[in-house]
C-alpha cells in the first residue's frame, strides 16, 4: 500500500464532538460561578471543628509543625492504602473526615520534610493532634498515588515512582509537559519529524507508545493524542509529575509496558487565589497563563488559561524550512471540586485545546494549505477532556472514576490529507481495605473508543470496547521489612478474546538506609500505526504493510537498589536500576530494505530493551545547594529468527543528565543550571547524492536560569537555552525538492533550536 498519493476517504466533521466540548465548558465554567460564596456563605476554615454525632462520618483534625513549632503550609495527609488525600491549609491545619471508628494509620507528607505514617484512633471524642515534621535534606518524600493505586510515601511504596515537584519543574522554565520532565534520568524526548516537530518520550529505552500517560490517574491520552498532544500540557496547570519505570499493565491497561507518566494537576481547595505567569523568548516566542480561584468551602475550584504562539520563522540552518513550529495555542482548564461538611469529595475537571501549527517554507500561506505549489505541513487539533471522580459517604472504601476524550485533527502534509478523529471514555470503580496485613484493592474497568480517518487503510471507523477486571494485594512482612505486592488484570479485546496481565513487585528494606525493589510484569498492544509511526505520513517513502500485523507482546523486569548515605547534615541519595524488556510481534518499520520504502511488520524474532541506571543527588546545607545527576547505558536490539541481530534506530548507548540549583542567603536570587550529554544513536540510511552518517555524534545541550524572588510570591526569571548553541545539521534530505521522490523528514537526532534567551514574570497571589 503506497501512501505517497493517497486517494481521501471523506470523514463527518467533528461538528458533535465540539458542540460537546462547548456544551462541558461551559457546564464546568458555570458550576464554579455559583461556587464562588456570597458573604452570607461564609466557608469554613480548615480548622473548624465538626460536631460529631450518629450523622456525621467521624473526622481527625490537627495541625503539622515543624521541630521549632512553626507550622508547615500545605503538608499532604492521607489515610493509609486510600486514594483520598487532604491539604493543610496555609497555617497547617487538616480535617480529614469521613473515617471509621477504631485505628487508623495516616500518612504526612511535605515538600523538604520526612514523612511520617501517625497510628490514632479515630473516635468521635478525638483531640486535635499536633504532627511534628523534621526537616529532610534528601527532600523526597513526597506522597504518591501512582505506584498501587493507594497514597503512600515514596520510600515506603513497594513499586519505584519518580516524583517531580512543581517546584523541579519551575527550574527550567518551559511551557511544554515534554521538554519539562526530558531532563529525567532515562527520559528521552524523540523527535520523529523535522518538519512538524511531533515527538514522544522514551522510557529505558522503549518508544513513546509504550507509555501510559495519564492526567490525575485517567488514560485519557489516545494514540492519536499522542502525536501532539503533550506539548499542549502546559507545566503551569502541574502540581507533580509521577513516573514508573517499568511494566505496570496490572492498574493501567495492558499497554502500560514502558511505564507511566501520571500528570497531576493542581487542587483547587489550596491554588492561589490569581496566578500569572508570562514569558518571551528572543526568538518572538511568548506564553502567558493565568488562573483564578474561588474562597475555599464546601465547593472549591479554579479557572485557568493558556496561550501560547511563535510567529517568527527562523531558518538558522539554511535549509529553507523552519528549524522550529510556529503555532498558535489556547487552552482552557477548569477544576472544581465538592466536600460538603468533609465527609465526601468529587470532583471535575475540564480541558478544552486548540492549536494551529506549521512548519515549512516561507513563501507558504494559508491558501496554500493542501497544495502542490509551496510545501507545508498544517496541523490543526481540537481537543476536549472531561475528567471526573467521586467518593461516596456511605463508604469510604469505594471510589468511581470515568472520563471522556475527544481529539481532533485537520492536517495537511504537502499535498497529503490527513484528517482524524478519536472518542475514548473511560470508567473505573475501586475498592481497596486493609484488613489485618493485607492491603486489598479491586475493581472493574471500562473502556469505549473510535478512530477514523481518510486514510486509505482505514475503511470504517474502528470501535471497541474493552471491559477489564483487576484485582491486587500488598502484605507486609518480617515486621514490615518485606513488603509484597502481586496482582492480576484481565482485559477483554473483541479480536483477541481475554488477556491476562500478571504482576509482582517486592521492596526489603535491607537496612534503615538501604532498600531493594523487584518489579515484574507483561504488557500486551495493539498498534494503530498511522497515529504512532509519523514518517508513515510524511515525506516521499511509500508505506508498505507486508502482512496483517498481530498485537505485541511483552514481559519486563526492573530490579532497583536506593541507598541514602551519610554526610553529616546532608546525605546522598544514590539509585541503581536494572532493566530488562523482551518483546514478541515487534512491529518495526524497516528503512533499508529500499530508500523509497517503509516496510511495516511484525517481527519474526523478538526485540530487546535492556540496561543499567545511575542516579545520585545531594540537598546540601537545607536547600542551599540542590544538585543531582545521572546516567543510563541501554542496549536496544532487535532479533530475527535466525539470530541475526540488528540494533533499533533512534535509541542512544548513553544518556546523562545533571541539574544544579544555588540559593543565594544575601539575595532573594536563585541559579539553576540543568543539561544532557546524548551518546550515539543510529540513523537511517540514504543513497547518493543523499548519503547521511548511518550514526549521531556525541552532544550536549545546557540551560541555565536565574529567578529574583519579589514580595508576595511573586518572581522574575531570566533563562537561556542551548547555552552552547548546539544543532545539529538539516534533519531534511533533499529539501530542494519537498515533493520529490526522496524527501524526508525522519533524520533528527539533536536540537534544531539554537541558543535562545526567555525571560518570564510569575506571580501567585496566596489565599
């Protein structure tokens, strides 16, 4: 099948699909107006008692200090092996109802402080606690949900969660989820066009695909999503990002091989009451978010906005295209959440995108869209998510969850239609107790979804349904030493009957310092290849699918070793992973076989990710100096039948990232510094006069930051990117001639932005 000239299947316009989207902003924009109190509503404070009687769920109240006395803002409180969690408000104190009679273990978490697991009893005469934090150099710590399913802190979770704080994020300012969390040891951000710019992230060396990414805890993020749809994700709306390296299949669907990304975004009841953040770059790039809360209480939440464009096009390489996207991108983001007297929480979420992107010639305008004269590419997204939760007062053991998701995409690659449409709703119901030592979690799942698009190769809109049952169990043993965790998922596919998705995952706390995590699982998908395989769409290769492709198959194994060691007030802490992936039905595109050719099918052998992971850092002297640094060494291989090996594109042998952060005592000032270094990769081939280095050199990239502290929570940053001003060559082959037989856009292994300055105002009004 030849997708060079395609002929265009017409598909309805998504003219329902944004009346939708209208129709929940607007619901979810009206729901926060009349949530907004009058003075005769006055809310009540985080501390207000609550009158216990037969009625009213029972309620521990407190407030969490310091070891001087001084209350800690905004710590984490959770009841042990729940997915509920409270805030403590600016003056440190919670109210966290809706609990049963009898012992209960909570978990208290904040930013620079240990965590700590409290055991009280919960009766209807309870006394406010006092909760003292000692101060944490390591400073990580943090509560996650991510790992299980269930709040616990990350020490104390049996399954490794890397948890990047708003705080981390803010040190290399970005208005895009990827280039953000890029910088994490054994991230990756590929870019497969180097035209259009769509990238994904790899985990350990696997491809974007193979990654969950979820927004608070929802798969709402398709395939299709995928292709652009992360850099829309603006880090402004984030509170933490949570991230598994590993199989995780058991809790998040079988196609959660890699890992999982789980984006978590802000709590209304604890946002400022105005935030705004704006920024421009010197290459005439601006963005600007703004948000605004209402007065906490039984109804709380907030509004927010995002814009973002580049307009200027920049050519520094002289190939004639942009060297970088210019767009043009609004979001709107809404969050509301309902706790009427504590004993309850739901809660709703909105997001609405629309993007317009292009990258191409300069002589190419809007009338050229879909023509033959001046090349572009144009890719025009919509996108609706609707998110919501609720935790019934009748038992607080229960909790739903569903979701929906609509992504649109108009796109135009030269004279290529491209025009594509996604639906995925999701629903999800838990239950989880602890009963004795075991940690019990169950629920039931799922999962409807369409595609269509005017490709040739899909002839009607593809629907499925995909129901799924999951259950897990986490037992603590040897006196809380061992901890183990086994759980099972099975999914129901309409082509491919049941698939059963096993997982294990054991942590020995060795010594109060040491701690070892094993975590094992498979992965089972279904690939949909022309919203995952981008070189499928562009440039001058025909696409040919050799046979009908057969879903992949994977089993995983992490195996990670944490170790604090000691320096006086300021420890280290040290991580070792091992990784090991095998996948059976690989599907690969093949580039050699023919220059003018990709080839697609399953692979008769197997394919291997595997390798070995260094990460170290250090808080020294409180918060005075934050530094961390780490390496991966991956070995990404395929195999066929006959035991020939073959190493995958696109898959650096090395990867090594570092970050710096100065807080200066005598001024409000504070410096960051965070770079890479990127090792070989291989690169496709291409005859003469076309003949390209079949491997990357070796490069590096560096940022740094500075951010002046101003009164009131607000702040200035100056920031330059690509300090040494490293690109790499055109990533175009025969870019003379874009609609010729041998364009292509697939040869990007580096930076194309240069060296460029931002500078960005943020200000957070406190409630």
């Amino acid at each position: 099948m030849s997708m060079s000239s395609r002929p265009v299947r017409q598909r309805r316009a998504g003219a329902s699909g944004l009346a939708c989207a209208l129709f929940a902003v607007a619901s979810t924009l009206v729901a926060l107006a009349l949530a907004v109190p009058t003075a005769a509503q006055t809310p009540p404070s985080a501390a207000d008692p609550i009158p216990a009687d037969d009625d009213v769920a029972l309620t521990i109240q407190g407030r969490i200090v310091d070891e001087s006395g001084r209350a800690i803002p905004y710590a984490d409180v959770a009841p042990a092996g729940s997915p509920r969690s409270v805030r403590a408000d600016a003056d440190g104190r919670f109210r966290l109802a809706g609990l049963e009679a009898g012992v209960v273990t909570i978990i208290v978490s904040a930013h620079g402080y240990g965590a700590v697991e409290v055991e009280i009893e919960a009766g209807a005469e309870a006394p406010p606690l006092a909760i003292t934090l000692a101060l944490d150099p390591v400073a990580l710590d943090a509560i996650t949900v991510t790992g299980t399913m269930k709040a616990a802190s990350v020490s104390a979770s049996p399954v490794k969660v890397n948890v990047v704080p708003q705080s981390v994020l803010q040190r290399n300012a970005t208005n895009n989820l990827v280039e953000a969390i890029s910088y994490v040891n054994g991230l990756y951000q590929q870019v497969d066009c180097g035209v259009c710019y769509t990238n994904n992230l790899r985990i350990n060396g696997m491809e974007g695909p193979y990654t969950a990414v979820l927004i608070d805890g929802m798969p709402i993020m398709s395939s299709l999503a995928s292709v652009y749809g992360l850099n829309g994700i603006n880090p402004a709306l984030i509170q933490q990002v949570e991230i598994i390296k590993g199989p995780s299949s058991t809790l998040y669907g079988s196609e959660a091989m890699a890992g999982v990304i789980n984006v978590i975004t802000k709590d209304p009841r604890f946002t400022p009451r105005l935030a705004l953040d704006a920024s421009g770059t010197s290459d005439a790039e601006g963005n600007v978010d703004f948000a605004f809360s209402t007065e906490p209480g039984d109804v709380s939440g907030f509004i927010s906005g995002n814009v973002a464009y580049n307009s200027r096009f920049v050519d520094d390489n002289g190939d004639g295209f942009t060297d970088f996207p210019l767009n043009r991108r609004g979001v709107v983001f809404a969050k509301m959440d309902w706790s009427p007297e504590g004993r309850r929480r739901t809660s709703l979420t909105t997001r609405y995108l629309h993007e317009d992107r292009f990258g191409g010639v300069e002589a190419w305008t809007a009338a050229d869209r879909g023509s033959s004269n001046v090349y572009g590419e144009s890719i025009r997204t919509n996108r609706l998510e609707v998110l919501g939760a609720y935790l019934p007062s009748w038992s607080a053991d229960i909790r739903f969850e569903g979701s929906y998701a609509w992504h649109d995409q108009d796109s135009w690659y030269g004279d290529s239609s491209y025009d594509a449409s996604q639906h995925i709703a999701f629903a999800n119901a838990l239950w989880g107790r602890m009963v004795g030592r075991q940690d019990l979690l169950i629920g039931a799942t799922a999962r409807y979804q369409t595609y269509d698009d005017n490709t040739p190769a899909t002839v009607r809109a593809d629907r499925r349904f995909i129901p799924g049952i999951l259950a897990q169990n986490e037992v603590r043993l040897a006196d809380g030493a061992l901890t183990a965790l086994g759980g099972l998922r099975a999914d129901h596919h309409d082509k491919h009957g049941v698939i059963a998705s096993p997982r294990i995952a054991l942590k020995w706390d060795a010594t109060g310092h040491t701690a070892i995590r094993l975590n094992a699982g498979t992965g089972f998908r279904v690939v949909n290849l022309f919203t995952e395989d981008h070189a499928a769409l562009t440039g001058a290769r025909d696409v040919v699918i050799a046979s009908e492709l057969a879903p992949e198959r994977s089993w995983s194994v992490t195996l990670n070793l944490n170790r604090i060691v000691e320096f006086g007030p300021s420890p280290m802490m040290i991580d070792l992973d091992l990784f090991h992936t095998r996948f059976s039905n690989r599907i690969r595109p093949d580039y050699d076989v023919d220059p003018n050719l990709i080839v697609f099918d399953n692979l008769s052998g197997h394919a291997v990710s595997r390798g070995i992971s260094l990460a170290f850092n250090q808080n020294v002297n409180f918060d005075r100096l934050l530094y961390s640094a780490g390496v991966t060494l991956q070995d990404v291989y395929l195999m066929d039948a006959e035991g020939a090996r073959e190493e995958d594109f696109f898959a650096p042998r090395v990867r090594g990232v570092f970050s710096a952060s100065y807080n200066m005592r005598s001024l409000p000032l504070t410096v960051d510094y965070t770079g890479s270094v990127t090792g070989p990769m291989r690169l496709p081939s291409y005859d003469e006069p076309f003949a390209r280095p079949d491997r990357s050199p070796v490069y590096s990239v560096h940022n740094t930051q500075a951010t002046w502290r101003l009164e009131d929570g607000a702040a200035l940053y100056l920031s330059v990117k690509n300090l040494f001003n490293f690109t790499q060559p055109s990533p175009l082959i025969d870019p003379a001639n874009p609609f010729g037989d041998a364009f292509d856009t697939a040869y990007v292994y580096g930076p194309m932005r240069g060296r460029h300055v931002m500078l960005g105002f943020r200000y957070g009004a406190s409630r």
